[in-house]
C-alpha cells in the first residue's frame, strides 16, 4: 500500500468540500465550482495543465457523489446537476469501484527490461536461459523483444548484475484474482465476475485512478431527513482516531447520527456462533473450518473457489449481527455501517439489514467539514456492549482468539492463518481443499495484518494495529462477565 496521511490527499479535500457544499445554501452550486477553485487559472498544475487537473478533479468529484465515471453519456452533463441527481435518488445501484482513465499515468503492460546496469558480460546466462529466444545482445548490451517474451522472468532471475528488471502495473500486480487488465485500447479495465472489491487496486494505485461510489450524499440526506440513522462502527476504529471510542461517540452524534454502535458487538456474535458450529463441525468429522467475516474472501470462494464453500463457516458477519440488533429495536433506523473495507460497500448492497455503507476516510471528512474535532468531545456510549473477544476481530489472530475463547474445553483447536488475500494464498487455499490442511480453524484475512490495513484506512496499519490491542486488552473479556 502507498501510504500517506489521508487528510494531506487531494480525495480527502474533495470529500470534505462536497461535505461542507451540503451544508451549505447552494449544494450544487458550490460542487460545480470545487474543480475551478481547486486549480485556479494561475495555480501550479499536477499534470499536463490544470485544464487536465480539472477534468480529473471533475471525475473525483462525481465518484464521490455516487456516480460511476465509466457510464457517463454526456461528458457536457455538469457536476451541478450530478450533485442534483445524488440529492434526489433513492439508491446507489451497480458495483461499487470505478475508474478514471484521465487519472491514470498510462501505465504500459507489464514487462520485463534490461537496464543499463547490464555489463553485457560473457556468461549472456540471460540469452542463455530465455525459452523463446527473446533476449538478444545489441551493441554489446542485453536487450529483451517484448514480442516474444513470455514474462517467464528467467533473464531477471539469472542476470549476475541484477540489470533486468520487471516493470510491473501497481493495480494488475496488487489484484490476486486478475481481474484487472489493459482493454484492446490500452485502457485499465475490471472484469467485476473476477472482482472479489478487496480494494487492493485502489490502496495499489499511486494514481488514485481507482476509486469508489460514495454513498456520503445519501447518508447526509437521511440525516438531514430527520431520520433515525444509527452509526455502527467496525473495531477498527480503535486504531484509526486519535481520542476515546466514548470521544468518537459523540463526535458522531454531534454531526447528526441519532445513536453510534460498536460492531464489535456483533463480532461477539460473530465468535460465539462460529464457535458452536466449529464444536459440531468437528463432532461430525469436519477436516476443517474457515472463517467467514471476510466478505472480500466470502467473494473468493464464490468466484473462484467454489470448492472451497463446503468449509466455510455459515455464520454471519459482525456487521449484520450489529445492524440486527439495532433493527430490533426499532424497525425504522437507517443503519449505516463505517468501516475500512471495500467489499463492505458489496456485502451491504446484498444485506437487508444494512442500508449505507461509509469508509473511515468518508466519515473522517463529514467530521472535518462540520469541524468537529474528535479530542475535545466529551465521553459517549454506545447502544451496545461489547467485548475484548469482538474487539479483537481487526487485528490478524482476533478472529481466531475470539472463537477459541467461546470454544473453551469443548474442542481442540489448531488454528492457521491466512494473512492477506493475494495470489500465494489463493493457491494455499486450494491446496488445503485437495490435500487437507494442518490445521482444522483456519482464520482469512483478505489484508495483510487485518481490517487495520484495510484500503480506506486513514492511519498506518503498523500504528493502528498497536492502539486496536491495546483497546482490546483493556476491555473486559468473556471470562470476566462470567464472573
């Protein structure tokens, strides 16, 4: 992932400028006007010039107000009357990524090239293991004819000098499904019945090109509907503010949510439900058990891995665990579930009990343009009661502990991870199904490190990861409310 400080990106100012637009007089007007404003005639220009600037600008400004940039007919249509259509609409439909080609650096096909490290040594081990004759020896220096390699990477491999390198493509590189790929005109393309939406692309991409349909317009609208809409906050939050969970609380409240829940409540539900199946799994002579929390792996084994599906655990996710709750209550709350995961925005679309789906850096800008400032609130609580095993869950290893703590005595567990979805552990999982697995709990994690490294995290994974443990380690355990 390349990293950086989110609210230093130019999607984080985006965000926040359509945010403070709706909360302003002219919302339409206001968002017409972010491209102008943003690169003004004499500003410095990122690209070519700021004309290019603000047509890529232009297009971040429509994925942000829910509209995929691929299925735009009328390239006259302005962004006044894209914000008009977000204000209006009842829903969101198709998939939830979209891709701005202007963005885009161009990149070519992946390939491999000698350098001009080459010595043009005697040894030519790089001519010498090419299985298509695609290297040859021009004026004394290694030179590779892209027609008729292979991407074997033999020459790279075998080259003493390291003076062959491969010129890869972040987000075709970063997809461990390949659903990325160049079209016939040189264009990023993603085939969504290969997509599993880890968001890997978008987290790959130092382009930004990749990005997601926010659903931030509609939320604000329920909001200022006068509806009920109730936060429910994945654990990961612990690692990504600087203040209190209780801080937090109330900051969400301020800006105008009716109720904030913890979906560590829900993971609660998630461990011990797993655990129960895992008992009887095992009483009836499963080879093994997978986790099922991940909706990016939940993809994979019904894409790619079907199977892999017998395995699987059937429970639920915290997310609908938590919004269940909450739609017990009352019927008539609009849940908005806020989280670091891409394949969220795809697992709400298809749960009734879900009806937004917000990241962390969507709900860190309607923050910023409200001015609210998470520190200085006061201590808040939280519709439901939640447990170091549930808060756990974001972190690699929390799943795992967490239904080990709900198994207890009553099954031996030997558990195995799989940190990070990639093309590694695609073949690792398919192995587990032909030739068994040395485990019988296996715990996926479609990021490496956990939902703490999510695609739409607004802190480093590394730092988030140590205040998630520590939240956890200090909240009471299963064991302590036994008592």
């Amino acid at each position: 992932m390349y990293f950086r400080t989110y609210d230093n990106t130019i999607n984080f100012e985006i965000m926040v400028r359509i945010a403070k637009a709706f909360h302003g007089d002219s919302f339409e007007e206001q968002v017409a006007r972010i491209p102008l404003e943003m690169r003004p005639r004499k500003a410095q220009s990122s690209r070519c010039c700021i004309y290019r600037d603000r047509a890529i600008i232009r297009y971040r400004c429509m994925a942000m107000l829910g509209y995929a940039i691929e299925e735009e007919v009328d390239e006259l249509t302005s962004l006044s009357e894209y914000a008009r259509g977000a204000k209006e609409r009842d829903s969101i439909n198709g998939n939830m990524l979209t891709f701005i080609d202007e963005a885009c650096n161009g990149c070519v096909r992946t390939h491999y090239e000698a350098t001009s490290a080459c010595r043009g040594c005697l040894a030519e081990a790089c001519v010498q293991h090419c299985p298509k004759d695609a290297v040859l020896i021009v004026d004394g220096k290694s030179k590779i004819d892209p027609d008729k390699c292979v991407q074997c990477g033999k020459c790279m491999n075998v080259c003493p000098y390291h003076a062959i390198v491969q010129i890869p493509i972040p987000c075709e590189e970063s997809c461990p499904t390949g659903a990325i790929s160049k079209d016939e005109t040189g264009k990023q393309v993603i085939d969504y019945d290969r997509c599993i939406f880890c968001g890997k692309c978008m987290a790959a991409c130092p382009f930004a090109a990749v990005l997601e349909k926010s659903q931030m317009i509609d939320v604000l609208r329920r909001i200022q509907e006068g509806r009920k809409v109730v936060a429910i906050i994945a654990p990961a939050i612990a690692g990504q503010v600087q203040a209190s969970m209780g801080q937090l609380a109330t900051a969400l409240r301020a800006m105008g949510f009716a109720d904030v829940a913890e979906v560590a409540s829900g993971a609660d539900i998630t461990a011990k439900l797993e655990a129960d199946e895992f008992v009887e799994r095992m009483e009836h002579g499963a080879p093994f058990m997978t986790s099922s929390c991940c909706p990016a792996y939940t993809q994979l084994v019904d894409k790619h891995l079907t199977e892999l599906a017998p395995f699987v655990s059937d429970t639920r996710t915290p997310m609908h665990y938590t919004a269940d709750m909450v739609k017990k209550l009352d019927s008539e709350m609009v849940t908005v579930f806020i989280g670091p995961c891409v394949a969220k925005r795809n697992e709400g679309k298809h749960d009734e009990l879900v009806d937004h789906v917000l990241t962390f850096q969507e709900m860190v800008a309607m923050l910023t343009a409200r001015d609210i400032k998470v520190a200085e609130c006061e201590e808040g609580e939280f519709m439901f009661p939640a447990l170091r095993e549930g808060r756990s869950f974001p972190v690699s290893g929390g799943v795992t502990a967490g239904v080990k703590e709900h198994i207890g005595n009553r099954a031996e567990v030997r558990p195995v991870g799989v940190d990070g979805l990639n093309k590694k552990s695609f073949r690792q999982l398919k192995s587990w199904v032909k030739k068994g697995c040395e485990g019988n709990f296996i715990e996926v994690m479609g990021c490496q490190g956990g939902c703490v490294a999510g695609p739409a995290i607004v802190m480093q994974p590394q730092k988030a990861a140590r205040r998630c443990n520590e939240f956890a380690a200090n909240s009471p355990g299963l064991s302590d409310a036994a008592e």
